[in-house]
C-alpha cells in the first residue's frame, strides 16, 4: 500500500525537485506519477528525444526512496507534430478540428499520432525498463470517446462495420435503415454521425459508440504492446475519469493490470451528504471494472477550479476522509493532484496540496496526518480485499442506449443507478457493481436496473442464479431491445417474463409528474418516471398504484421460483421504497448489512484471510453516533471503541471485526 | 367518411401483412396510406424502380376491401441519390449540409431531387393511376421552410426578387437598404441570410421567408402536375404539421383537393385543458386552409417519443375524444398513426395502436369502439359541415414578421390568437379560422388580431365589413406596416384609424410587467405586453388604465361606424377581459353562442341541409355537467339525453338538434 | 455646451430636410451628427464619391445654425467593397465570416478595408475641412473587439508576439507554455485561438486581447492621422459603448481629443433604482478615460428595440433626468439618438425622439424643456469641471484576466466594481474612476479593487499615496499574479503584504454561498463569492467571519503604515458593509461626503473656479426628500431653495453652493 503524488518536474526550476523530494519523505510520500504531459520536453522537435532532465528528476526522487510511475505522453501532441502532421486533430461533427491548447487533442485514429506515439512509447520504454526507481506505467490520460469525424474515422467506422456484419444487407436487416429510406447500397454512403444530430438511426448510433470504444482501446493496445515487451516487470494501468462514462471501461480495463481512478468528490455544501454516496458507487465501480482492487491516481488535495469557477475548498477532514473511503472500498495505493499548484497554464487554479505560495497550509497538514495513518496501517491493511455480497449491474451499453434515446422526462439511467446503490449503501449491504457480462454465481442479491438491451445469454444466467437461489431485483424497461438496439416483439419483461412470473400490460412514461404506490402494510411512497401496468402470471403483487387511470394496478410484484426469487419493479420510487425493499430482500436472502446507519455514514469491509477490517466513515459536517453492538479494536486509535461509536464531522474509524460476528447485525 | 391507419408494409415480414389486414378489417378501417418514405425500397438504385412488394402488399389489403392512398416518397431520398447528386442537401447558414437519416433532406430547390423527384412520381402516378384499391395521393410529408443556403437557393432568391422587383433601385427603395449602407450595387451581393444572425433588415428578412414558401409550392407543383395528368380521378393532399407555422399554408394548399392535418394533441396532464383549447384553433386553423372539410392523415394512438422522452401515455378515452373533436371541427376522413410501433429506426417509441408485443391493449380497444362509431354515424354526418359564425383573421406574414421583430417580452402573434380563440371557444361561438387575404362577407363579428401589415386593399375590405354591419375588433400593432415590412409615417391605426375613431397618442412596451384595466362597469382585469395610450376621436372609451404615468388614459374603445362597430384593444389582456367583451360582441352583432360552458368542454356544430348535429366534448380528466336547455336525440347512444348532459370524462355526445332552434341560447 | 441630435439625412425624402431644420432650431438644437453609417452613399461604387447630397443637407441645417459632427463611415463596409475584396470581412473562431448585413462587418487588419478606409475618410477630410458648419469628427462607430480569426490577423497577432517577446523561448517562459506539451518550437504555431474554447493558456489569451485592442487602435489611428493633417482645427472624437469591455478604452481615447459615450440607461421599472447608480459608475468611468469632460454622443429618446423586444418607454421626465445625469458628472454635450425613428432598417424600433408618425409626443415636448434649460444654463455651466476626491481603480486588463478564469461563482470583477462605487455614490462621495496606471496623487481615498494581476510598479505608487497619507482599500484576490498573467509564488496580497500588514493564509472560493462577518462593534453583513482567512501581521483585525470552518478567523483588516492606512477586505459582502466602512475611510481621511441621501437620490459638482454647482437628481419614480442643510439659490428655477428640498419623481435641482462650505457636511 503506497502513498503518492502528482509532480511535474517541468513546472519547477530544477532547483526545487531536492527540497521539494525531501519534504516529500518527510511527509512520508513515497511515489511520484510525472510526464503524462510531457511529450514538448521529452521530444522537443520530431525524432530528438530529450529524457537527460527526467532522468536527473527521478534520480532526484529516487535518491530519496521515491519510486516512480511514468505517464504515456499521448494526450498532449506537442505542436510541431499538429502542425507538420495534421490528421492528428480530431474532427468534430461539422468537421472542424480541436486545436491544441488543452488536452486530448488527438484522433485515436490517426495514423500520425499512432507512429509518433508508438515511438516515444518504445524511446521511453527502453530508457526506463531498468531503472530502478520506475516501478510502472500510466497509459495516457483519461481517455474519453472523442466523436472524431476525421476521414479516417469513417473508413475505420466502415472497416469495424464490415466486420462486424459481414454484408450490407445483414447491416440493413440488423439496423432496419428500411425506415426513412435509409438503406445503404454501397458501404461509402455509410459515415460518422456528421451534422451532430440525435435524429439518426438508434441501431448506428450504438454501433457507433462501439467502435468509438474499440478505437480507444486499440490506441492503448500499441501502447501496451510496446510496455509489456520492454518493461515486463512493471505494471501497466490506465487513469480513468469518473462515471458515467459512454467509452466503456470494461474493455479498456481489460488488458491493464488493475484499474486506477481519478477521484475528485464535490465540495459543495449543498451536495456534501449525496457527494459521498455517488463517490461510493464511483469507487464500487472501478473495483468492479477487474473486480479487484485498484489504485487512486489522482485525487482532491485544495479547491479544483481552471476555466470553471473554483469549487469550495475542502472542509478540515474532508481529504483526509476521502482518501480513507477510496481505501475502504478497494484503493490500494492513493496519489494525490498534485503536490503544488501550477503557477501557469489552463490549471493553475486546481490546487495541489501546497499553495502557490509554497508555503505547507491546513491542507498539507491534514495530507501529512493521512499520510502516517496510511504508511502506519498498511502492513495490515495491504493484501486486504472488499467482497460485495449483493451485486447492481452496469453496462456502457445501456448507459449509451439510453443517452440515445431518453425514454422520459427525469429518467436517466446513471441516476436510478446511484439512487438503487445509494439505498443500499445506506442499508450497510456490502455491494459490488459490475459488469452485466460477469459471472454473478456468488451474489444472493442482484440488482439489475433497466436491462434494457436482452438477449437469451443475459436472461440465462441470471435466471440460472434465481434457479440456484439469488433473489433478482428487475426494474421497468427490461427486455425491450436486442443488442443492436432494436425492439423485441414480445410482452416485456421478455425473456425474463416467466422468472418474474410478470407482464407488462400498457407503460406510461410519466415523466416527471409524481404518483404514489401502496405496499402491502399500507406505506405509500411516490414514484414517477414510468409506471409500468402489471399483469401478474404468478407473481404475487406488493405494491399497487394509488391513482390516475391506473390506480389498483400492481406496480410492483415478487415471484418464487426455482430457489429463488424474482422481484419486478414497474416504476422508479422515492429512496424510502429501496430501503425496505432491499432491507428485506437482503434479510430474505441472507446477505448481511449494517442497519441503523445515520444519513451520511457509510461502512465498507476489507478482508484477508480471517481478518475483517470495518471501515466507518462519518462523509458530512456533523457529528454522528453509530451503535456498534460491540466493543472492538480501533486500529486508527489504538484503543477499545464501542459499542456506541461518535464520530466527528469527517471522521474515520477502523476496527478490527471478531472473527465469528463479521459484523454484528442489527 | 372513412376510417383509417398509416401502415409501412416495407417494416414487416410480409408474412404479417395478411393478418394485419383481416384485423383491420374486422376493426372497421377501410383505408390505409402507404410509402411515403418507401424511396429506397421503390427505387433502390438509380432507373431500378420495384413496385412488385408495393403491388403485393396493396393486392392483400385490398382482397380485405381496404382502400390506399399513396405517399410520394421526396421527403426521404435515399443514399444513393444523396451519395451521387449531392446538391440534394440542403445546407443551413452556416453552410453545412443537413445529412441524411432522418427526414427532409433535401433542398426544394436542387436541379437533382427536381428531376428525380418527377421521375419517381410519374412512375408511381402511372402505375396506380387505375389500381382500383387507390383513392388518391398524398405529396411529401409534413414540408416546412427548411432554410437552405446553397448556391441554388441563392440564385433563385436573386432570380425571385429580380422577378419581384424589377430593379436594385426599386428593391433598394423598398427595402431602406440604404440604413448601414447596406445598398446593392448588383444582384450578386444579395444572398440569403447567410450566418444565422438575425441582425437584419426585416423587410430582407420577410421576402426571403415568402421566398421560401413559393419554393416548397413549386417543388410540390412539379409533383401535382404529373398526378393531376396521370391519376385524374384521383385526390391529391398534403398533410400539414400543426401550428404555428412560417410555411405559408395557404398557399401550399391552393391548387390541392383538400388539406390534411397531423394531429398530435398533448397528453401532459398540466396541459389537458389548454392543449384542448390549442387544438381547437389548429383544427378550425386547418378547415380555414380552404375553407373546407379536410383530413386527419396523422393523429395519436399513444404515447409518441423519438430522440426526445416519451409523452405520457394517452388518458383512457383521449383517443377516442380528441378522434371526435377533429369530426366535430370538420375532419370527413381519420387516419391513426400508426397501426404498429416499430421495432427499429428513430421513431420506434412514437407508438402506434398496436405495441411493439404487437398484442393489442387497452388503447386498440378504444380505438375499434372509435371505428364502430364513425362507422354507424357515417351515413348521417357525411356531408355535413361546420359553418363558423365569427372569424378569427390569421397570416404567416404576420406570423413571420413578428418573428423576425419580437414587439416585447412575452408578446407573441401565435401565443395571442390562441388567447382570442381560446375565449371564443369557450364562449361557446362557432369560429372560423381565415387568412387575412379573404372573403369575410358572411361574418357579423370579425376579429383581427394585430394587423401589423396593413395596406388600402386589406383596410378597405374591412371597412366594408364595417359599414354593411359587421362588429369589428382590432388590437394593438395594427397599421404599422406596409407589406414590404416598413413602417408606415402616420398615428396608428392608420388606415384604420378613422373607422375605430382612435388613434395611439403613444404605446409602452411593457412587456411581462403586468398592468390593469377597468371597465366601465369598474370590473378590472391584468394587462400585459404593450399599452397603447389611445386618442378617442369619435370612438367611446370602454377601458382605462389603472396605474403607471398612463393611469386615466383610454386603453380600450369601441366606435359606431357605418351600419358597424369597430373595438379597438390598446393592449392584452386576460381571458376574463375577452370572455365578457367577445360575448358581448357576438350578442350585440346577433352572433349565436352556447353559454354556460365548463372549463374544458367544447361544442361545435356540423349541419347538412336543414339537420345540425351539437358536437359536446369533455376533453378534460373529470366529470362535467352541460345544460343542454331541452331533450335532444344522441346519435352515439340512441337514446334522449338533456336538459342537463352529465359527461364522463373524456365523454363524447352528439346530438341532433332540432330544425327551428339551431341550438338554445342561453 | 451644446445640445445636438443624431440625424440621417440618406433616411428621408430631401423635401423633410428644411422642415426638420426648423423644427430642430426652434427646439434649440445647435449640432447634429451625421453620415457615420452612410459609405453606401459617400461612395456608390469603387472610386466614384457622391458628397453632393450631404453638402446639400448640411448646407440646410448650415442655414439653420446647425453646427455639424461627421462620423466617419468604416463601421459600415458597402456591398460592393464586401463583394470584391472579402478579406474585410472578420473571420471568427470557426472562421466563419461575419457576413453584412448589420454594422462592424470589418476586420481591423484587413488590408482592403484600411486601404479603402483611408480613401473615404482623405475625400471627406479635404472636402469638409474649411465648411463652416462642421466643427469636428467622430471616428467609426462603437468600436469593441470583433475576435477576428482572418490570416492576416493570425500573422499580425504572431509579429505582435515577435515584437513583445522577441524570441520563442522567451514567450514559452513567460506563458509557462510547458504545461501539456504546449510549447512552440516555430512563430507558425502560434495561432488566434482558434475553435473558440476557453480551455486555454490564460497567458496567451490576454495577450490576444491585448493585441485586439492594438489593432483596434491602429486602425483608429490611420484615420486619426488624416483627420488631423487635413483638419487640425477640428476635434475628433469617437462614441464608445458602455461597459463592461474587453477593449481598452483607455489606449483608445489615447490621441483623441476627449471621449464620447453612447449611453442609454435601462427603462426597466425593476432596475429603475440601480439603473441610475450603473449609469453613475459608466459616466465616471468615461469621464476617467481622458480625465477631463466628454461628450454624450448618443442617448435614449424612447423605448429601444430593434432584433430583440422593445424595452419600456421611458417614464416622464426620465429623459431630462438622465440627460441632467450626464451634465453633472462632466457631459459638455448632449447629442441624443435619435430625431426621428426610422421606418426601415434592423433598427426600426430603436426609436427617436419623434415616433414613425413625425406627431411630436409627450417625450419630444420633454426634450424641448431640457434643451431650454441646457441652453439656458449653458454660459453658467461651460468651462466646470466635476473634480472627485475619492478614486476607485479599474483596469480592462483586469476584466479581461477575470474573464478569462473566474475566480468563483457569482464573482464578476465588474459587478464588484459596481457594487463599491454604488457604496460611494450613495455615500455621496465624488468619485473619480481611473485607470490602475493613472496618477494617484490627489486622491485621499483609493479604493483598488481585486488588483489580481500585480507588479512593483502599481504596488509602488499605491504604497507611496499611503505613506503620504492616502487611505488604500485593497480586497481578496490581490497581488495574485504577475502582468503576464501567471501566479506569483508569494503569500498574497504579495507586494502589498507589508502595507497591508496581513497575509492570506487560505481562501475558500464560496461563491453563491452566504456566510456572514461580524464587525468589532457586533453589526453583522452577509458576505459571498470568497472568503480569504487572514493572519495578521500588524494589522488590526475589524471583521471576523461568523460561520463555517473559518469562523473567528480575520475577515478584514486595517493597516496603520506610514502617513496612511490600507485595509484588507478578504471576502464581497452586502452593500451595507460597504456604506459603513467607506463613510468610515471617508471621515477619517477628511473627503467630503453628502451623508442621508435617500435611495436612488444622486448628488454631483461642478466646479468653475471658485464657484460650485451641487446637482441633485431624484431617479426614481417615487418623490423623495434631501436635506440641504441651508437655503440655495436654484439655477433651475431661479428662486431659492432649501433647507428640506422636496423632489418629484425624476426631478433635477441643481444649486449654486456658497463658496466658503463647498456642500455642507452632515
């Protein structure tokens, strides 16, 4: 378990780097990611590499004790290469190009930009293979799609087509282009969705998506190639940026040694206390990208702020805090952005840990605090890893499919998602996100908002996981399309209706106008969105619409089956229906949680061996109490804690669960 | 009177076209209309035209006694011609090309879609012209001003305002080009208003809008002549796209059989009343088009949605209803859209009577109960039709010219002729909807909103008006202009200004500051958007401001002229103002009208011969009561209802009034 | 002193031209400015000039004793120059070019337009250099940066560069252009910044605001120079718009003879009251430009309007009012906009003093007692200066660097600088507004607001005023950056740290948030935008924040340091903060102030000799009372006024002050 930061040699006289190395050590930091952006310096005219300075850097750094992450130079072509090779720049959709003067100012697939990076990549890789203070690689920054419509990009498009459907009929069958006339006769008229427009053909423009996420991940693939030959001792990783996110992270991952994450949590007042919710699944996420821990890249050290204005500084504890949850949900190493803040260019106003004044403030004191907790716990902590108990589904797909066709007024498929994992973050059910494609053999509770794209693959392993006893949660706007974007036609759920032993008889895109359902016990809670009307075929109905024409309909119903359960939720509800609902569901189906947690408070486990590590987290401004149940070590303090546990606003705690109670439920 | 649905045999397995058809048939349709957008299906590469799947689909629903009108497919040229010809693309004022996939790519005036447009239609004429299943035709789909900035368009604008004007002098002078030397010194500096600013002259401004419209004629001319030679015993539409539009429908529609309508009222609850008052005005707008009965060529059959959210779904008996009122407003002919969602394509959740499960429900249940009926009156309303006792005065010009020189905040032409309307609506008045350009002989009560292009001949007609006993009512912005969108030097109302016996001393713009006016009975009511401080010179003043520098002044008049009276409105006011003046009006001008009327519930009347038939609709989500003031036949239920009709929501009543009372007023 | 109007006489028929002489003469107008939009008709065609028509309109209103003003026509390119040398056209970030069709269709480098520019204004100089009618110039029109992206200002924006760097590295070293690889190894690098993203170097960007306005004021200067060879007996001037603006109009009014103001107050009743104290900072900043009187070149004579919805017509009396406004606070002249309003044109709506109807109304008849009055007063007045004791500084420098990174949301460089004059207007304190470089020396009271971008120059002169005695008033975001706009590396406020005895030890960016500071004698002010938590350091802490993280810490401080104070304020409050703290700084450092003035009430002096004249301007629509504190003779109303001087709503009193109290304190 390492603690780091982000350093840009380039930005300092070299004068600085020894004193700057030295407090560094002191305050117990013991890696440095640096060059990411640093391609004018490492190659200042085409083919004259200059890595004398970054040597003498990292000699600085390694001198004392400081390994060393190197970042690809990809994302900033310096402007020599834009200008003498412009097919570089990406096109937008009325085709001009993005200029240089910022970052990602390149077409993945560029044949320019793939040569030149391909070189400085296998120059840096040679170079740095041995050396010993370089222990791995960043590829890149924060890819994202970039809708490049260079003439490039359309040949690639068409290429990515014609392997994909083998023929131009079988793309007009499979898209239904008969509509509108839009029927291609010869793969030329096929291009990049040029114009910018929404009124395209939803089948394209999901393919399109694809490719584009193909285009990123065979960009890092020549990178990668050249890593794993040069340097096959060192890690390779890939800083992503947070979700929701259309370039799907799956396959970028894939290939990578782990995942790392640029973490920035909100500072808003306002958004403090669902800030630390969506910072939950941010990080449930990454975890689930390899299903395994990862690293922080990059994360919040003073007020972000660039072209935008600045955000509020962080509260006192609030680093210090978030640094603890990306640990309690599965960060192994923490690199904070960035030791000080820039003196010039577009982000001299995203504060590093120290001033423009180089004078260590609040701040950096609080950093230093974490810093010794962090050095002083890891040799228990490292080796440790957080298992979810219940599982929520997420694909790119349908977060794309979605994006291109918004089914209601309010209904976005990212926010039903933080709403379904905030519920149950706030029941204390360890919760894993993950991929709809991964295998779920050893969830109980599964959580599958929108599976909106279904096809008989999908449908059969998670009915296989009721079958052997998994209790499913599906939501309206199952079974609607295949995977090429185009409806079913069947009585939704489709596939999945006999598991849910449900059908839709009629939906209403209700928007943003509110209803109310009624549970069984009487409890309304209100709902809006959508309201599916439900015709049960087996399944036993829980909650039933209140009002407007569809009153006394079943909204909600749970179905036995095989040795499990499926239940179906026809519409999107307040916070209030998902903790009962999942309160219960989890009971039923025997995965622990922490009941009883203040708003704000959040758990995590991390385990290894016997041992379990409870993580309590106090995310907010006040003063918080939890009711442990239980006297425990607390590993921060070094004393007995229990069983009511005060916190302090930002505060953290760590204890050590007894073996036989994983923790107590309540 | 038919009953029918859009149907794209091209969509399905040609397999599901036989069952489609017996449903229909068993539902009562007896029309479909077909391949409007079937170009690259018709004509899948260049000369290759393919009727055969055309002739098949037809032959079975025509074996089932459905009859077909067919659509001219140039609203979507396919891929193949864009690819080839792309002077088909329309582009915008930046000078990008709007792209294909979706619709209405394609420029009115390029040289290609011209001559293959004609191609394509004598084809299509020549081939159908003795089908015995095809009735008629319908051009294009929904056109509109689409804007187009190619050199083309630029020509024939130059080619438009030489025709036009003869010379530069007589355009400059027209024009007042002389303003910010904007002077021509030869043709070839006029181009269209490149660049998208509407920092321009307005009467530059208005010609090229009017430019517009005699392109888009022109290009339907082309189509017209070859239907007109090839298919003379056939009709010949167009099916407009509601209101407000720049696109000049009167003059589209003169050389058609009649004029259709796509009609899509909105199913948001907040908005089921005034969306039924809206309605209205675009229904009566429609018949006033040639003054006429018409056709509904598209109306809902669920909740529509495409790239945008979905609508909520239609209320039970919202289909039903609002299919009743475009009959009681003078639809003869009703066509749903669609029978079948599709599965595929940008439209795919525009949803038809059939869900994509393609298992009819609830809302196909409602719309055969529709069949049923309009089936069983047939016989008696064919023929009939509505004859408006008041008219509304409506023109794109204006409509345009307002556009292009918003007047003040929250002024709007449209957004005020729906309030005039919306008042006569619910006073129960029989309304027509006409263009400014018409006779208005036969009307007691003529109301003119903001005549802002007035010249002699338009002033004249409704003098005459006057003088032979007509009731007048005028509003501010009247008299400001003369048609070339120049402001005339004389006190408003000028031409008018002697028969309203008042002139506008000075106005203020007041925009959304709201203001008040009292009656001379001192009932007040809220004003807004602009004051006229007015002169009476001859004219009685009926209303007075009540406060700012203009309190005391004059705000509303009404003056005896000839066997006439002219009411001249300084300002806009709210409905209760109208509501009490327009009754009034119509029963000083002996105009009949249906007092009493709940908010919601509209009337209108079709007569044949000496037999009425009362239209009553509830088109809103509660019970209401009407007193019907006697004992009428229904036609729907056979039985007498009256004197008071108590209406389900959503409730339909027709009843046939008897000979010598037309309908009671009250 | 003189009182004109803005006449055009290419807009009417020649015929009106004598009728409006007279009418002009017998209203008491002296100046009429003419032809600044006329080329079109200055010069038909290339080559071919027509001065004939505009001889004859002067020579009319010669004969009349009209005095005449010519604008010079560059802002207004014609067709045919557009059509044949496009280069005058501005490209912008897209480069698309400007098209014509409005006004200020040039771009500034281009080397047609200066050619041409220069050809019309040599004609016009030579031909009306000796006319008797014509007493000076106005050059263009409402000069502002047209953000030009044309080739020739990509060469001259790189030999600008050239010229103030002088070598590549030296301008990479001071943009700090190695942050993301964004360093040049060629000048062709070096573009305009192209795509119109603000994800730029903040260096670069000001400095492409800095070359803007150089070649703005070069193209001025081409004109300038033959203005002055062939008319050295005439003045020249040019007619900015208002501000806020990124060209700086101090290098601007540089060589000409005084500054003119287009200045039309909002009609808004919502912004009445601050309307008046907005329009009080714009007339002391214009007076500020040359520090010495100005001109109103054009002003509001009814509702504006043109593209976007007419405003309110002015209220009675806010004309004169307003026209008052611009007298006291140092207008020589008042040439209003418009005589009559046009009836073609984009500007149709903007009106005139007389409406399209050519029936003088209720604002000409206002107009023709303010030009008795002026007129009447005129000898008393000419030759008065307005002499503030207070200064506020402001800089475009700093308005562009504010806008190129704002600091936090709802913090606006300029909105600050309107809420600290408002402070002082309503505190009655005559306030100068100059430039940061401007010579400080007579003031006693220096407010410098937010002087982010900083060197040893300005921190000198500021520390020198305060060791003689001045009062400095710095706030948050002081000293933060060097001129090149790149971060010091210093505690802020940097160079005045020790003058201010006080450094920042942290800010937190609040932004909307609103916190609160408790001043030492527990009067509390809300505070927002920004919050600096200061450590004294010989400085006196006078406020503390109240609330958050930072509560009890120094908000504001002051400074006791050679023969003057400096206070810090570290955070924006409300306005009442303000009025305490400048009365305070205003009593103790022995400036004048007119204390209990009522809200919306403004007061001035104009200064001759010995002899002071105190205006007093009621600009609110409500009466108001002023203390006078004694009996004053009223120029006005030639009859004494006082001690209590009631005033109507928009009433003006000016009075004669009596020489030994200059105004009363109170």
């Amino acid at each position: 378990m390492k603690i780091g930061v982000d350093y840009y040699p380039e930005h300092w006289d070299c004068s600085m780097w020894e004193q700057d190395a030295m407090l560094m050590r002191e305050t117990g930091i013991s890696l440095i990611r640096v060059a990411e952006f640093a391609w004018s310096r490492l190659e200042p005219e085409q083919g004259r590499y200059e890595f004398g300075w970054l040597d003498d850097a990292i000699n600085v750094f390694f001198k004392h004790g400081i390994q060393v992450v190197i970042g690809t130079p990809s994302c900033t072509p310096p402007n020599w290469l834009v200008e003498r090779f412009p097919d570089v720049l990406p096109r937008d959709a009325m085709l001009h190009p993005k200029y240089p003067g910022i970052r990602g100012h390149r077409c993945y697939n560029s044949p320019s930009i793939r040569v030149f990076t391909e070189r400085i990549v296998e120059k840096l890789a040679s170079h740095y293979a041995k050396h010993p203070a370089v222990i791995g690689w960043q590829i890149d920054n924060e890819f994202s799609l970039n809708e490049c419509h260079c003439e490039i990009c359309n040949e690639r498009f068409r290429e990515w087509l014609l392997k994909k459907y083998g023929t131009l009929e079988a793309l007009n069958q499979a898209w239904g282009t008969v509509v509108w006339s839009g029927e291609y006769s010869t793969w030329t008229q096929i291009s990049t969705p040029f114009g910018g427009t929404s009124f395209r053909n939803p089948s394209y423009l999901l393919d399109w998506k694809r490719f584009e996420t193909d285009s990123v991940v065979e960009f890092q693939q020549l990178q990668l190639s050249i890593l794993r030959k040069c340097c096959p001792n060192h890690f390779v990783t890939h800083n992503i940026w947070s979700y929701p996110m259309s370039l799907d992270y799956y396959k970028l991952c894939e290939e990578l040694d782990f995942a790392s994450l640029d973490y920035y949590p909100g500072t808003s007042p306002e958004k403090s206390v669902s800030g630390g919710y969506n910072g939950a699944l941010t990080l449930d996420l990454t975890r689930g990208i390899k299903r395994r821990n990862f690293w922080i890249m990059e994360t919040i050290s003073g007020p972000p702020g660039c072209w935008f204005p600045m955000w509020r500084t962080p509260q006192p504890g609030f680093i210090r805090a978030f640094a603890w949850q990306c640990i309690a949900r599965g960060a192994d190493t923490l690199v904070h952005f960035r030791w000080r803040s820039a003196p010039f260019g577009a982000e001299q106003f995203w504060h590093g840990l120290i001033d423009h004044s180089n004078v260590p403030g609040r701040r950096f004191e609080e950093y230093r605090m974490l810093c010794d907790e962090v050095n002083r716990l890891s040799p228990v902590l490292a080796g440790s890893e957080v298992l979810g108990e219940a599982a929520v589904l997420h694909s790119h797909d349908l977060y794309n499919a979605f994006a291109i066709q918004p089914q209601a007024e309010g209904m976005d498929y990212f926010d039903n998602l933080k709403l379904y994992h905030r519920a149950l973050t706030k029941s204390g059910i360890l919760t894993d996100v993950v991929n709809t494609t991964d295998n779920l053999e050893r969830y109980r509770l599964i959580i599958a908002p929108s599976l909106y794209l279904l096809d008989e693959n999908l449908a059969d392993k998670l009915k296989n996981c009721v079958k052997n006893g998994a209790t499913l949660i599906l939501t309206n706007r199952t079974g609607v399309k295949n995977p090429n974007n185009v409806c079913w036609i069947h009585p939704l759920p489709g596939q999945l209706a006999e598991a849910a032993g449900v059908t839709v008889a009629e939906y209403d895109p209700v928007g943003n106008d509110v209803h109310t359902i009624r549970m069984t016990d009487g409890k309304t809670h209100t709902c809006s969105q959508w309201c599916d009307i439900l015709e049960p075929a087996g399944a036993e109905t829980i909650a039933w619409y209140e009002d407007d024409f569809f009153a006394g309909k079943p909204a909600v119903t749970v179905h036995a089956w095989g040795e499990g359960k499926v239940y179906y939720i026809g519409t999107v509800a307040e916070e209030s229906f998902y903790l009962d609902l999942f309160g219960n569901a989890a009971d039923e189906s025997g995965v622990t949680r922490f009941a009883g947690l203040p708003e704000g408070v959040q758990i995590s486990i991390r385990r290894k061996g016997t041992a379990s590590y409870l993580f309590v987290l106090n995310l907010t401004r006040k003063k918080q109490t939890v009711e442990l149940g239980g006297v425990y070590l607390s590993l921060l303090r070094e004393e007995s804690v229990g069983p009511a546990l005060d916190l302090d606003p930002y505060a953290v705690e760590i204890v050590k669960l007894v073996e036989d109670d994983i923790f107590r439920k309540k």
